[in-house]
C-alpha cells in the first residue's frame, strides 16, 4: 500500500465524519421550519440523523424548550472521528 493511498483512505474517513456532522447540523436547523422537516431532504436527514441522536435524547432531557442532546452528538462525533483517524493510521502504517 501506498503513502498516497493511506492518505486517501483517512482524508475519506475525515470527510464521511465532516457531512454526517453538517447533516447533523442542518437537520436542526430544519426542525426551526416544519415544512422542511417534511421536504424529501428532511425526510432523509431524519433517517440518518434520528437514529443517532435518538441514543442521546434518551438520556439528555431539554432544558426549557431548548434540546441541547444535538450539541453533546457532535461533540461525541468528534471525539469518535478522531479516535477512528487514529487508529486507522495506526493500521494504515502497519500496512505500509
């Protein structure tokens, strides 16, 4: 394998975690206008965004009216994204 191919492989990985954390973002922006929650693009955020953030708002209550479980999701994400970059690379130099 190849130094160019293993840098291939990680900046994929970083880029799959960077749009799931827009989509993440933007289907929260979209609950603050229920037609666009509606839209087929709604439809599909909510497909591969609930699921995740179903997990958090099953132990973060709102506060008031405000739902902070979308913060503390991308927060986790984060943390996910890097300790995944890490060990890919970790494997990616063993292959090398």
């Amino acid at each position: 394998m190849t130094v160019s191919l293993a840098s291939s492989i990680l900046s994929l990985i970083n880029i799959l975690f960077t749009i799931y954390s827009f989509a993440i973002i933007a289907y929260i922006l979209m609950s603050w206008i229920p037609s666009l929650q509606e839209s087929a693009v709604g439809q599909f955020l909510a497909k591969i965004v609930e699921p995740y953030l179903g997990i958090f708002r099953k132990f973060i209550p709102p506060i008031g009216m405000i739902d902070i479980s979308p913060i503390v999701a991308i927060f986790l994400l984060n943390f996910i994204q890097r300790g995944v970059l890490i060990v890919a690379q970790y494997i990616l130099v063993a292959l090398i």
